[in-house]
C-alpha cells in the first residue's frame, strides 16, 4: 500500500500545507466517505460546512480557505490538484488494446502510424490514416478518406463516417457516431425529400466526445468541434455548428444546425438551442434553457424562452407566487359580492 506524508503530497502538487507535515495518508476519497489515514478536496465553498464534519486525515482546498480544524493544502485549483493525487494512489487499470487484432477488417489502401493498437471486428475503411500510438477499440467502423491523430481513444463501438478529420489526443466514448447526415428535407409535393448532406466533421485536438454523442456531418463545408472541447454524453450536435475552443457541453444538450459558439462557453444539461444564432466567449446557458436567440459574451441565460439569468429568476420567482396571489384573488371577488349585496339591499 502506498504511504506519503503531507509534507510529500504538498510538494508533489505544488500546495501550502497548513497541518502537521508528518502525516502519512494511504488512501484518497470523497469529503463525505473519506476516513482517517485518507485525503480528500474541497474545490466549491458552498460546501465548507463537510470541511469541519469530514473524517479525512487532510484536505485539498483553495487558497482562499481560511479556517479548518483539518491539516490543508492550499492550492490555486484543487480539483486538478486532487486528480494528481488520484492517479498517484489509484493508478488507471484500464487495459488499453495491443496490437493489431486477426479479425479487423483493414483496406490495404489505410495508413497506420506506429504503434497502432486495432481492437477485434474493427473495419476500417480504404484511405484511412491513423497516426502513432492512436487505439481503436473493438467494433468501431471508421469509413474511407478519414484521418485521426496521434494518441487518440477510440472507444467500443464508435462510427466515423467518411471523409473525416479527428486530431490528436481525441477521446471518443462508447457508441459515439461521428459524420451522420445532417438532418435536411425539403417538402415536394407533400413529401419531405432528403437534400445531401456532403460536408465533414472537424474535430481538433485534445476534444472528448462523451457516450452516444451524435455530431452531424456539414451540408456543404464543415462541423467543427474546437480544440480542448469536451462534450459529455448524449448531447446532439447539428450540420454545420461551430464549438469554439475549451467548451462545455453537458449531457443531452441539443444544438441546431448552423449555430456558433466562441470560445469557452458552457452549455448546460438539457439545453436546447434553435439554429443559426451566435453564442459569444464565456457565455453560459443554464440547464434545461431553451435559447432563441443570440447570447452576448460573459452572459448567462438560463429559463423559458431563455434570458438573462437575474431576469429568469424574477421572473421564476412570480410564477412561484400565482398560488398566492390565485387565492388573493378569489378572497377579493368575495369581498366585491359581499359589498355589492349590501349596496344592491341598501338602495332596494
């Protein structure tokens, strides 16, 4: 079992330690499982109250924690920090494929780099170009004319449609399908005929793709997913959108053809966002927003039909109050009956 003192762990992620230097911590866990001998971190304040009641021997925090009857280590961001002391007490035990595996189906026209691992029943197809060290797990389908970067994840059962470019250091998840058609019919006579879809997917470095994500295929030019975007899962992404770089995207959030995000910008749970509209930098649309128009830079929106987020919650806070005010209402209707009947008996 791995044993390290704090004094250890502080200088391994860079922290200041305020506690006894020579506690030995053997195990890592969350602030409300933790138990003695073990570490645990702190990154949001609203839950300082489980700094005080949590069992762990030691606490990762901000710098701006002031007080604990627990030993910290002060960092500038404790969620990465304590994500280093993760990989350290638990290392990974994910076995990755190795090799190339007898029953892929591999065109003698695709371009494998070294050390390319290819899980069982892969297909790829021909002119295809993989670069080093990139795996491919079992059952994926990666169609002709793609190219996917060096050091990139493909997990089980992903499909990647024709003539599409994935960088390097991509993680795709479990049943992703990247480069299916987007979703365009014209009605002719009464019928909804398909207009082709012949564009790509773009999907640059350092992006992860979440489970069961769907990211269509541009009608004419591209879909581009930025670099460091990560996607989480079940979240539907339309022809021809454009993610900037380093977004967040949470699961089954919903983006129409043609929209545009800046960099940095945060799409909830279960946002929905109709096509063709403009998200700025560091914009953020809250869970379950439904945006319908365009979102300025640094704002955050959040309701139904989405809108500045203090103008959602007064708004919020209204409805919340029609039962009283329902009631308020049928009190006065009796008050105006009962001083009507008076009126109408006194001049009778």
């Amino acid at each position: 079992m791995l044993k390290l003192t704090l004094s250890e762990i502080a200088k391994l992620v860079g922290g200041e330690l305020n506690g006894d230097p020579k506690i030995v911590i053997s195990g890592i866990s969350g602030i409300k499982e933790a138990k003695t001998g073990e570490i645990t971190f702190l990154a949001n304040p609203k839950y300082d109250s489980l700094l005080q009641a949590t069992r762990a021997s030691a606490v990762l925090t901000s710098k701006e924690t002031e007080y604990s009857l627990k030993p910290l280590i002060k960092t500038d961001n404790p969620s990465v920090a304590f994500a280093k002391i993760v990989s350290i007490f638990a290392p990974s035990a994910v076995c990755h494929p190795k090799g190339i595996h007898s029953s892929a189906l591999i065109s003698p026209k695709a371009k494998l780099g070294k050390g390319v691992a290819i899980g069982a029943y892969v297909i790829i197809e021909e002119n295809t170009e993989i670069g080093d060290n990139a795996i491919i797990y079992g059952h994926c389908y990666i169609g002709n004319d793609t190219k996917i970067g060096q050091k990139t994840i493909i997990y089980p059962n992903v499909s990647i449609r024709e003539r599409i470019s994935i960088g390097s250091n991509v993680i795709i998840h479990c049943g992703a399908v990247i480069g299916s058609d987007g979703f365009g019919f014209a009605k002719v006579k009464g019928v909804q005929e398909k207009i082709p879809q012949i564009g790509t997917v773009v999907i640059e470095d350092d992006v992860e793709i979440g489970a069961n994500v769907t990211i269509d295929r541009a009608r004419f030019d591209k879909t581009l997913i930025g670099k460091g975007t990560k996607i989480d899962n079940l979240v539907q992404i339309a022809h021809n959108v454009i993610i900037g770089e380093n977004c967040l995207i949470v699961a089954q959030a919903g983006i129409s053809g043609s929209t545009v995000l800046g960099k940095e910008v945060i799409i909830a749970g279960q946002a929905g966002l109709v096509g063709h509209i403009t998200v700025g930098d560091n914009a953020i649309a809250a869970a379950q927003a439904g945006v319908t128009k365009s979102i300025p830079p640094k704002t955050m929106v959040s309701g139904y039909p989405a809108r500045p987020h203090d103008a959602a919650k007064r708004v919020n806070a209204c409805v919340q109050g029609l039962p009283g005010l329902y009631s308020k209402i049928k009190e006065l209707e009796q008050k105006i009956k009962e001083l009507q009947a008076k009126f109408e008996n006194k001049n009778g």
